[in-house]
C-alpha cells in the first residue's frame, strides 16, 4: 500500500509542477487558466486519492473517516476549480484583454448580436 501512495503522491506533485510550469509558458491568460486548472486539478485529484488509499490503510474507524473527508475535499476540488477558472477567463475577457493570436472571438461575436 505504501508504494501505491507514493505513486500517486508523485504523479500528483507531478502534475501540479506542470501546472506551474504552464503559467510560465503559455502566452495569454487564458491558456494560462486553462492549462494550470487542468494540471492543477488532476494532480490535486492524484494527491487527495493518496491520503485516501492511506485511510484505508490505516484501518479503523479514524482512517476511515480520513478517506471519506478526502473524497468529499475532491467532490468539492472538482466542483469549484473548473467554476473558478471559467470566473477568471469571462472577466479577463469583460475586462477587454484578447486571446494571443486569435482570428475568431465567439464570445464577442454573440454579445454584440444581443445575447
């Protein structure tokens, strides 16, 4: 058991660093959203099953309490994340910044046709 939880402790730190590594890379805000959300989420998602696997593990009815906090902390991870960073990218572009590159803007198209 304990080298299924550093697996996953490791593809979830994993993850999380390519998440950083795409708000350094990326070259607008909002591939930056996009990729540091999806990087962030999924290792998120690898590090909350490790301290799982580590309450079933630990037995009982303390380590069973653990696991079932860690899923309920993930419901709610993969609820808000993917809210937050759709929050962040329709302000950014309320705010007037434009997408790197972009030759077709749906988003605008639509507001100026009265949606």
């Amino acid at each position: 058991m304990s080298v299924l939880i550093y697996v996953f402790l490791a593809i979830g730190a994993l993850f999380n660093l390519l998440g950083a590594v795409a708000l350094l890379r990326f070259p607008d805000v909002y591939t930056r959203i996009h990729g540091a959300t999806k990087c962030t989420t999924f290792g998120s998602i690898f590090s909350v099953l490790a301290v799982a696997v580590y309450g079933i593990a630990r037995g009982g009815g303390e380590g069973g309490t653990m696991a079932i906090r860690a899923f309920l902390a993930l419901v709610f991870l993969l609820l808000t994340n993917p809210t937050g960073s759709h929050a962040l990218a329709r302000a950014a572009h309320r705010s007037g910044i434009k997408p790197f590159r972009a030759v077709v803007d749906r988003l605008e198209e639509a507001g100026k046709e009265g949606r």
